[in-house]
C-alpha cells in the first residue's frame, strides 16, 4: 500500500469510527448496542436517544474537526517547509471551526470539551492558555494522526510535532506520551512495544487525576512565575521520551532473554529486532535529555521563590538531579565506551526508576498538602 494510500485509510478511518461513536459518547459499555447494529444513516431502535439528538447522524465531533484542522496546517507546513508555523496555523484554524463550523460536519460545532473550550478562547485573544497538567483527551491523540505520515529522512521530527501539538491543549505525561507513541508506532515496526508503555502511562493517567482532584485551590503568590510553566511542559515532553525510553529497553530484555533461552513465542515473536529496539531507546533517550536538563534549571530558579525545606523537598531535589545524572551517564558511556544493549537497557531502567520517584514525591507531597500545585519532572 502507497503511503498516500495509507493516508486516505487513516484519514476515513478517524473520521467515520468519531461519526459512528457520537451517538454513544459518555455512554456506559452496556448501553452501546453489538458491533452490527452499529450504522451512520440510521440508530438503532430499542437503544434509548442519541447522546446528541439534534445531530445528524453520521456527523464527527470536536476531534474529527480538529484533526482536519491539523491536516490544513500541515498542508500549508509541507509547502512552505516552515515547521514553525505549524502550531500558529493550527490554533487559527481551531479558532476558525469554533467560530464558523470549519471542519466540522454540516458546519455544526457541538460538544466542545471544558479544556479545549478554553485553549480556544486563549488563541482568539492571542493568548496563550494557563498550562493544564490535569486535562486529559483522547482528541488531543486522535488528531496528531496526520503528522504520522509527514515525510523526512528523520521520523523523531514528526515525532516532535505531534509531542508539541498535542500538548497544545492537553499536557500530563500520560497525554503527551501517547501521542509521541502514536505517531512512532507507524514510523517503527514498535506495535508490540504499547504492551510495556500502555500499563506504565494508565498510573500516570490515575496520578494526574488524584494530583488534579485533591487541588482545590490555586498556588500560592510565592508560587506563581513566569518560569513555573516552562518548567511544567518541558518536564512533560522529557517525561514523555523517557516514558518511550523504559519501553524500549524493557522490551529489548525480554527479547535477548528470549533468544538467549531459546523460547520464542507469543507476544514476544512481534518484537522488533534488539538493533531496532537499541536505536529506539537511545533516540528517545537522546531527544528527551535536553528537556530534562532545561526542567532541571528552570526547577532551581523557580525553587528559589517559594520556601522549601522540608525533608519531602530534599528527596525530591536529590531524585531530580540523581535522574538527570543516570541519564548523563548512560549517554556518555555510550557515546565514548560503546554502551549498548543489556548495559545501556539497564541503565535507562534505571534512570526512568528515579525520574518515577521524583512523580511519587510529587503524589505523595499532593496528598498530604491539597493546596500545593503539583508538577512533574526536576527540582
């Protein structure tokens, strides 16, 4: 199949599985009828009302539109050649379907979501929206699709942009990883890889909802900085690679542990090769390490500000930077002593073991202190 194929099936593909979905939104599984009742001209009798039922049927919701709105952005990025204008372009033609049904299905909006409500409120006043690391979004990883299929001899690249624009609106860990793994799993043969990454990025999907729920109040005065948000996403994109990372070398354990034994079989047999396995590990250990340095320093300027002292705070700041050194480490002996495989595996395990310290003390210092802002990443 042609890549341009490809795109055409994914593309349909989105748009009728949101259509056939609308009518069943917020819906318990025991109240969505079998697969084959399933239909966009008519709904099935016997099945109560239409979540929307004003809407035609076979309409697709906020993130069909969005995802067209992207695909329009690109258009103009594939061009031009100008990346940098992707996300101005998007959030303009978020703010063009919200205003008059462009890229939506008959021109109708409907069901906007509370967070991306905002964000689009944010961009028609030339504003950016106040970070979220509690909103949560299956849209945000429905429409970095069309990025998948962006060309260059560098996928990491495309991988980057959906990173990016997913973050746009929708910024915990959980989020933005998926949405990085989306896109590399249809640059890489890494299909099997969602069977680590998957259980690691619902706990922190779980974590954010109980940092989110238990934070009543905003921060603090002597909390609030203009470093504080760019301390939060960069410790999510860092948060996010390494996420990848974990998988990456967990995956390629079980893979040389299964060649070594002699016992291959199952799940284990649609693992890509442990070449394939390394370079991946090393690639997104690589991409996330400057985010995780640029977390580390914008941490200690904005630490400064506020009173920490605590023993909770010494942890923290000592798992942060211990974290950032195991990463260092891994990468410079791989760089100068040829690390790779099981020691390079062991290593970045080892690191995302801290990195998952660091968001338990954050958790932990949440739940005993409900009006404290909870962040992710360094100190």
């Amino acid at each position: 199949m042609t890549a341009a194929a490809r795109f055409r099936a994914a593309f349909w593909g989105l748009l009728v599985g949101d259509a056939l979905g609308v009518p069943y939104e917020f819906r318990p599984a025991i109240q969505i009828p079998p697969a084959s009742q399933i239909q966009l001209r008519r709904f099935p009798a016997g099945w109560g009302k239409k979540t929307y039922p004003g809407v035609p049927l076979g309409s697709w919701s906020d993130d069909g539109a969005l995802m067209l709105a992207l695909s329009d952005a690109l258009a103009g990025v594939v061009s031009s050649g100008d990346t940098a204008a992707l996300s101005p372009a998007f959030q303009r033609n978020a703010v063009a379907w919200c205003r008059t049904g462009k890229y939506a299905a008959a021109r109708r909006v409907f069901d906007i979501g509370n967070r991306t409500a905002a964000c689009v409120r944010a961009w028609a006043e030339d504003r950016l929206p106040a970070p979220d690391i509690n909103a949560e979004g299956n849209g945000a990883l429905m429409r970095v699709l069309p990025l998948a299929f962006l060309g260059g001899p560098d996928p990491l690249a495309a991988c980057e942009l959906a990173r990016d624009n997913s973050a746009l609106t929708h910024g915990p860990l959980s989020a933005v990883a998926c949405a990085v793994y989306v896109v590399m799993r249809l640059k890489y043969p890494i299909d099997v890889l969602g069977a680590f990454f998957a259980p690691v990025a619902l706990t922190f999907l779980l974590a954010s909802q109980v940092i989110g729920t238990t934070s009543a109040e905003g921060p603090d005065e002597g909390m609030k900085s203009a470093i504080l948000p760019i301390h939060i996403v960069v410790n999510l994109l860092g948060e996010a690679l390494f996420l990848l990372a974990f998988a990456a070398a967990v995956a390629y354990l079980v893979q040389e542990n299964q060649l070594r034994s002699k016992k291959l079989g199952g799940i284990m047999q649609r693992l890509p090769p442990l070449d394939a396995l390394d370079r991946a590990e090393h690639r997104f250990l690589l991409a996330g390490f400057p985010l995780l340095t640029i977390g580390i320093l914008t941490g200690t300027l904005w630490a400064r500000r506020v009173e920490a002292g605590s023993a909770v705070d010494v942890w923290r700041a000592a798992f942060g930077y211990a974290t950032w050194v195991l990463f260092a480490v891994v990468l410079l002996l791989r760089a100068g002593a040829g690390w790779r495989g099981r020691r390079a595996a062991y290593g970045t395990i080892a690191g995302f073991a801290f990195a998952v310290v660091v968001l338990v003390i954050y958790l932990v210092r949440s739940l005993s202190a409900p009006s404290h802002l909870a962040l992710l990443g360094g100190p």
